[in-house]
C-alpha cells in the first residue's frame, strides 16, 4: 500500500478518461533528448524519482510513462515493484492525441497509457510461456495435444514467438516431432501450421497447408516461402498451389516473376497457359515475367491456340514486363 500511495503522489492517475492534446513538434522535442532512465526498484516503492517527474508537464509525464513501458516490455523478467508499477498503469485512462491533419476537429490518439500497460503485461506473459514451452522441449514433455487442445490467442502468440526464436536445426526437429504428431487432429490453424512449416523447412507441412481453405496466412506462406525453401522445393510448392483456385493467381505470379528461366516451374506456366480453369490467370502472370525467351514463346503459344485469353494480350506492358 505504501508504494501505492507513492506512486499516486507522483503521476497523478487518473481513473477517468483524461486527453491532453499536444502536437507533433513536441513529440519530437521530447524523442530528441534522452529521457529519465528507468527507475530502480528501490525508487519505484519509495518515490524517490517524484521530484524529477513533477517538473515536467502532464504531456511530458505521458510521454516518459510510455517510454519506460517500451523498455520493460523487453525485460522477460520483471521484478515484483515493476509489475505492481505496470498494474497501476493499466488502471491509467490518460491519453495523449494529436490533431488529425486529414480530418478537422478530429484527433489520433498516440499514447494510450493503459492499452500499453496491457500490452506490457501481455508480452510478459507470452514470453514466460516460450520459457516453459523451451523448457519443454529440450526435456522431452512437449505435449501437442495439450497445446493444441487449448488454444488461445495468447497460447498461440507464445508458440509462434518459441518457433521464430529458434535456431534452423531446432525449428526442423519441432517440425518433425508436429508431423509425426499427425495433421488429422485438433484444429491447428493456418498462421501456426504456416510459422512451424517455415521455421522448419518442412515440405510435408506446407503441403498439408496449401492443401486446406487459405486465409491471409497462406497467401503471406507463398510470399515468404521463397526465403526459406531451396529454388526446387519452393517451385514444387507452387506448383502444387496451383491446384488450389484461391492460390493460383499467386502462385502463378511468383513462378513467373522469380523462376522463368527455370525448366520445372517453365513446365508448369506451360500447363496453365493450356488449362481453361488456369489460362486467364496464367495470361495476366506474364505481365511479372521479366522480357526473356520463354515469355516469348509463352505469347507465341497463346496466339497460335487462338486462346480466349489472348484479349489479355493486348494489355500486357509493351515494352518489358512489371517490375
């Protein structure tokens, strides 16, 4: 209660909803000075930082709050007196906006002092739970089912952040030990299956993924697969899109743009061209196709078969093709 009544001394909390308007300049101002550093525990409880913070503005004191929860969202561990600091914080409804230059007598908000102590919080929490599942991991009790059977946002966020945090060959062991698990389980959804398919390389997973009903998470897989994949994996895995009518489009797209000088991925642009579920598609995907021998050929063969599609011929840039 002491460090309680402290800190109310201090910040001046508000419980009910206070906006302090300031502008961009003074943002800025106040970003080009280095700022108080973060309080020691010991201050924190006994106040002994007041002093200091009472000499600025309500502004400046928004400001500085926020700054200091930037940097303890990094801490994994917090102490006990900057979590109590945090949990006060996000009883804090001050706001700091800033006139919206778009839209008169309107205001963007750009510190919301207890959303951010949330976050903080949040953050915290996910990141004890990439311990425990790391903890897991390297002593064997790794339990999918258990995982998978309760998965909450921030169940997931945790494991995403564990699988991204791992080195190569660790994430291609978690990705072996999911696909021995078995797919035919418990919903797991496009976004963790796309993070553990990627992370660890794993062919059977992105098959498994291009194969379901895609969402956001399946059209970012194909734009990010690349970076992850060698050339003649990631082309089999466009190619196996194509099979999928909402990934076609995309997925043509890329083999055109990246691979038009490669065989296998030429084979299949051939294909499409002369498929009539796929040939539109296929048409408009050489607008990415860099000016080569293969477009060519590709244009000659869509004239000759006097293709619907040729229309889209005449649309297509005239000299080279998008950047």
């Amino acid at each position: 209660m002491k460090f309680v009544a402290l800190f109310l001394m201090v910040l001046t909390l508000s419980t009910q909803a206070t906006t302090i308007t300031t502008s961009v300049d003074k943002i800025e101002q106040f970003h080009s000075v280095i700022p108080m550093p973060l309080p020691e525990d010991n201050a924190l409880i006994t106040g002994q930082w007041r002093a200091e913070v009472n000499q600025l503005e309500l502004a400046e004191r928004i400001m500085l709050v926020q700054h200091w929860l930037n940097l303890l969202a990094q801490h994994p561990q917090p102490t006990v007196a900057q979590q109590a600091w945090v949990q006060l914080i996000a009883a804090d409804l001050n706001k700091l906006v800033i006139a919206n230059p778009d839209h008169p007598h309107t205001f963007i908000t750009v510190v919301d002092l207890a959303s951010q102590a949330k976050a903080t919080q949040y953050i915290w929490k996910v990141q004890q739970q990439v311990d425990e599942l790391n903890s897991d991991w390297q002593s064997g009790r790794l339990d999918w089912q258990a995982l998978l059977s309760q998965q909450s946002a921030q169940q997931v966020d945790a494991m995403i952040s564990w699988i991204n945090s791992l080195d190569v060959p660790v994430a291609q062991a978690v990705a072996v030990d999911f696909e021995n698990y078995g797919l035919d389980h418990l919903g797991v959804s496009n976004r963790l299956l796309a993070t553990i398919a990627l992370a660890g390389r794993s062919s059977v997973l992105a098959h498994t993924l291009l194969q379901r009903s895609p969402d956001q998470y399946s059209y970012w897989f194909i734009q990010q697969s690349g970076n992850f994949f060698t050339d003649y994996e990631h082309i089999s895995l466009l190619g196996l899109a194509l099979s999928n009518p909402a990934l076609s489009s995309q997925a043509l797209n890329v083999l055109a743009k990246k691979y038009s000088m490669d065989r296998q991925a030429q084979e299949h642009l051939e294909q499409a061209i002369k498929n009539p579920d796929l040939q539109w598609q296929a048409v408009a995907a050489l607008a990415f196709m860099p000016e080569n021998s293969f477009r060519s050929v590709l244009v000659e063969q869509i004239e000759q078969y006097n293709l619907p599609s040729k229309i889209l011929l005449e649309r297509l840039p005239i000299e080279g093709a998008v950047r």
